[in-house]
C-alpha cells in the first residue's frame, strides 16, 4: 500500500537480495498500555485482531491472547488460508469472514487507518475499535503488549526479562524466519546456509532442554510461545515445502515432547490447525509449487500425552 492506498502491483512484503531472503521491516507501531497513556487503553472489547491461521507470525498474537484469557475481550478475523493477487481475502460469511467490518480484503482494513499507510498489507494487524485505527501490525510488539498492558499470567517477567530477550533473538533469527530463509533462498548457496542454521539452532535446543522444562527455566515464558508456532508447522510444512529436511521435529526427543507439552497448554490447540498449514504453504506457487497440488501426509500424533512426553524428556 501507498499512502493508505492498495495496488496490485504494490512490491510484495519482503525482498531477495543476492539470492537471499530479506523480511520487510514493520510500521505500525503504536502500543497498548494499562494507563492509556498511548492513547489505546486496555480495555476489554476495544481491540480486534487480524489473523490467519497459517501465519506463524499471527499464531504468537493468538497464542498470547489465550495464554491471557483475552478470547471474549479480543476478537478474531481470519483470513483464507490461501493469499490471493488481492493478497490476505475475507468471505462474506462462514469462518473466514470478518466480523468486526465485513471487508473482502485486509487492504480494506490498512485503507480505514487514520494515518496513511505505507508498507506491506500483513497478518497480524491488531486493531482499535474505538479509536478505528491500527494498534500495531508487528507480532512481537503485539505478543509483548498484550502480555504487560492485560492482566492473566505474566510470561515475561521481570527477572527473566533479559533471557527471554536474548531467546526471542536468537529463535527469530535462526528459527522463525530461519526456516523462510531456507524455503524462499534463490541460490543453493543461500539455502544451504540458511537450513544449516536452522538445524544447528535446534540442536543447540535440544541440548539445551536436557534437565529442563522450558527455554528459561521451571517456567513457560513469551520465548517458548514464541518458539511453538514454528514446530507446530515444522513436520508438516517446512520440512517438505521450505526444504527444512535434515530432520524432522519428531527426531529430536526432548523438542517433540517440549512442542506436545505447549499444545497440551489449555487453549494452545485451539489455535492450531495443521491441514490449514498444509494449504497456505503449499500453495500454488510459480517457484515452489507450480500445480498447488497439497501433499497427503505426514501423520502425527500430537496428541500423545504430556506424561509420554515427559518420559523422553529426562535427562
Ligand atoms: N513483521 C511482521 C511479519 C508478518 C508477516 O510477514 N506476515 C505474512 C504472513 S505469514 C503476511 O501477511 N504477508 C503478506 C503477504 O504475503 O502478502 C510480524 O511479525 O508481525
């Protein structure tokens, strides 16, 4: 979009350069406080979320907003799995309409911001009921706001502020969007560096689990929520549509258990939907899916117990 205006031939949101994929810096900025002093108060029933469900980046807003018991103070539009030339689109009814506007596109919803847009039309796009304007469209800020302005559990408390920090950074760089890196690498070169990452970073995670519960400790924080919506799509849809295929998440005993302990998380499965993974990134695609065509498999079972999962996890 420019300046609060939507065209087709806009430049998608991130770049390629030298054969390496480059995610585009976010603008929307604003933040959520308990004062109100910001401007956007946190009040239940004032904000309104844009999501989809296979976006790893709008799966941490939602995990927060659950870990939080926001679902009835903060509602949810999600768009089709699948994006279109209009990018992220909305049906008039059924599960993928958009209750708060009616809108058939989320560039509808950035085009309705009091302050022109200018920037990639992406998920999650939280937004201001009141004010009708766009609180924030970059998931960390979106997953920390919700966490420090809402009560609920505090999953980034201030002793641990500073490892969950340096976590985050860590699983962003090498995880999260290590795994775009890979899938969207141009050259061999970028791709071998980019899943050679990937893996060491879990690796270095699986070790790390040894004797532990979670990343920071005795106690779940925003690094593990923030880790999980990778995983949850790791076996079914990075290991074959972005090439992550060194291993699969099942091979690592501690992290499979690690990834089934957070989705028996109350509310965690809720937020999970592995056939709609399947269809968002397989996708029809001229560079890495020409026919759309959406594999059949893998089988897991996620369902397996925590108590199974926490057998592999000793030691
Ligand atoms: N910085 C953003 C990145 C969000 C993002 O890249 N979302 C993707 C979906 S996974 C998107 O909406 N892309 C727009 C598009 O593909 O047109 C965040 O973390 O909130």
């Amino acid at each position: 979009m420019i300046a609060g205006a939507y065209s087709a031939e806009d430049p998608g949101p991130d770049t390629v350069e030298g054969g390496e994929f480059r995610r585009s810096k976010t603008t929307i900025r604003n933040w959520i406080t308990r004062d109100g002093s910001s401007g956007f108060p946190a009040e239940a029933g004032r904000f309104h979320l844009y999501a989809a469900w296979n976006c790893p980046w709008a799966h941490r807003a939602l995990l927060m907003r659950v870990e939080k018991g926001l679902e009835t103070a903060i509602g949810v539009s999600y768009a089709r799995p699948r994006r279109t030339p209009e990018g992220w689109v909305f049906d008039a009814e059924g599960p993928y309409a958009d209750p708060l506007k009616g809108v058939s596109a989320l560039h509808e919803v950035y085009a309705q911001d009091a302050v022109p847009y200018t920037g990639p039309v992406t998920v999650p796009l939280l937004w201001d009921k009141v004010a009708d304007r766009a609180v924030s469209n970059e998931s960390a800020d979106i997953v920390r706001m919700l966490n420090d302005a809402f009560d609920g559990p505090d999953l980034a408390p201030p002793d641990l502020r500073e490892k969950i920090d340096a976590w985050n950074t860590r699983i962003y760089a090498q995880v999260n969007n290590g795994v775009y890196r890979a899938g969207f690498a141009r050259t061999q070169e970028a791709y071998d560096a980019a899943v050679r990452e990937v893996f060491a970073a879990l690796d270095g995670i699986e070790a790390h689990l040894a004797g532990r519960d979670w990343l920071c400790g005795a106690r779940y924080t925003e690094a593990d929520l923030r880790l999980f919506p990778t995983l949850a799509r790791f076996d079914v849809a990075y290991h074959y549509a972005f090439k992550c295929n060194i291993r699969r998440l099942m091979d690592y005993p501690r992290l499979w258990a690690y990834a089934r302990a957070i989705y028996h998380r109350p509310g965690v499965a809720g937020t999970v939907a592995f056939d709609i993974y399947k269809q968002g990134y397989f996708s029809p695609s001229e560079l890495r899916n020409p026919l759309g065509i959406v594999p059949a498999g893998p089988e897991i079972d996620w369902s397996l117990s925590d108590a199974a999962g926490a057998v592999s996890r000793v030691g």
